[in-house]
C-alpha cells in the first residue's frame, strides 16, 4: 500500500495523475497512517470544493442575433469605402511627399552650381576696388 501511495505521490507532484488515480489516492492516504500534511492538504481541497459556488447559470448555445442583411451590407460597403478612401489619401500624401524631395534636391543642386560660379567670380573681387579702367592701366605703366 505504501509503494502505491508513494507512487501516485510523485505523480501527483507531477501533475501526471489522472481523475482516478487521484480518487485512489485519496481514498488511501486516509486508511493509511502517517501522511499527516497530505490528508491535510485534501481535506482542504475537499473544504474549497464545497465553496464552489453552485446553481451557476451556465448561458445556453441558442439562437445567435445577427444584423439584418441590409445592415451587413451597408457596413461592408462602409468598410470599402473608408478603406479606399484611406488609401487614396496615404498614395497623395506620397505623392507630394516625392514631390518635396525633388523639389529640394533641385534647389540644392542649383545652390551647388551657383557656388561654383561665385568661387570662379572670387578673381574679379581684386579688381572691384579700382574706380576707372584708368588706373588699372596706370599700374601696369608705372612698373
């Protein structure tokens, strides 16, 4: 008796026992001695059970309400048009959105080539504080 009790004690530590073997363990824990702390342990579960609540009232698998097919409908053609409608309007976002881009990377390229043509005017930038083509001339005979 002994053996089994410690065999369906491990299980049962396991969680592996089934319903029946839980019953048989039970039943033999309390005609056995000793196993004080397991027939506690039962006597408590046995003490839980009879809290259960009873007279529960479990809901009936009946007759299901559904929608009147005119309502299905006219929310499934709500649902296409709010998506469709969605839709266009993330694909025009995009689209000025590409826009922006190309529109930026213009204007940086022409500040990209209006630089260059400043740097090749940095030349003239001596000749700016002569006030006649006079003195430019000049300097060049005094020498």
């Amino acid at each position: 008796m002994k053996p089994r009790i410690e065999e369906l004690l491990d299980k049962y530590w396991e969680g592996e026992t089934s319903l029946n073997e839980e019953r048989e363990l039970r039943s033999l824990i309390t005609k056995a001695d000793g196993y004080e702390k397991e027939k506690e342990l039962f006597q408590a579960l046995g003490q839980f059970r009879a809290l259960e609540p009873s007279g529960l009232l479990i809901p009936k698998k009946g007759k299901q309400r559904w929608l009147p097919l005119g309502l299905r409908w006219a929310a499934s053609i709500t649902l296409l048009v709010g998506a469709y409608w969605g839709w266009a309007t993330y694909e025009q976002m995009q689209a000025e959105e590409r826009a922006y881009r190309e529109v930026m990377e213009a204007l940086a390229l022409i500040q990209t080539n209006l630089s260059k043509g400043q740097k090749q005017l940095d030349h003239l930038n001596d000749l700016k504080y002569l006030n006649t083509t006079n003195q430019l001339f000049q300097l060049n005979t005094s020498n």
